[in-house]
C-alpha cells in the first residue's frame, strides 16, 4: 500500500476533477512502466472517480 485514505479527503490533493484524476493516473502508470492502454488507463481512472473521489466523469465512462 502506497499510501492511506486521506489522500483521497485531504484538502490540498492533486486530482479536483475527473480529468486531473484521470491525468494523475496517466502519469502513476507511466512512472511505474504498466504501459497501459488508453482503455486501461479510462477504466482506472473512473473506478477511482466512482469508488473513491465521488467524482462525476465524462459521458463516455
């Protein structure tokens, strides 16, 4: 575990919308070499909108 829950809630966290998020995880992904998909790297990001940021993403996700 990278990290707990508070970087979700904290106020000062990176991702504020769907798209930072989906940026952070664009960038996680590249850092750690995963080499995902565009499709790979859609599904994580609104996993994580949905599950964890409450965040409201795009129509196509």
């Amino acid at each position: 575990m990278c990290h707990d829950t508070s970087v979700y809630t904290r106020e000062n966290r990176t991702a504020r919308d769907y798209e930072s998020l989906r940026a952070e995880v664009d960038r996680w992904q590249s850092n750690v070499s995963l080499n995902w998909s565009e499709d790979e790297i859609n599904a994580v990001s609104t996993w994580l909108a949905k599950r964890y940021y409450g965040f409201s993403c795009p129509s196509d996700c």
